[in-house]
C-alpha cells in the first residue's frame, strides 16, 4: 500500500450501476446504494487521483451530497 493514498467516500444524489461508474472512471470505485435513493462511492487514492475523480463525476452530471475521508482499513 502506497503511504500516499488514503481512503474517501463519496456520497452522491440518485442511483448509478457500479459497473456503468467504473466503465471510464479514472480510479476503481466501489458503489453502495441506500434506501433513500442516494449512492455512496468508496475508493482508495491520492489527492491527485481524488480530484481527477471529482472533475469526471461532475462532467458526468452528478450532484455530490458529501466528500470525505474515512480511516484507514
């Protein structure tokens, strides 16, 4: 594991499929959808890698609802 990365969730309006997310994302996420209809996307990354993401979810259109970093796992 690279000392650089560390791990973010992304927490995002509406529904996305985890294989249509990851089709030409820059970094591998994961997606989990909730009962109130919102997606969290968890990834692990560098800060460069995090912004790359964030500027490709919002040329796609998403709304973000939360970015944050969790602990390490």
């Amino acid at each position: 594991m690279n000392i650089d990365t560390c791990a973010y969730q992304i927490d995002i309006r509406g529904q996305v499929a985890e294989n249509e997310i990851n089709t030409l994302s820059p970094v591998r996420l994961s997606v989990d959808q909730n009962f109130l209809g919102d997606t969290r996307l968890t990834l692990r990354t560098d800060q460069s890698g995090l912004l790359g993401l964030l500027r490709y979810l919002h040329g796609i259109g998403l709304v973000f609802l939360t970015v944050k970093r969790i602990e390490n796992r």
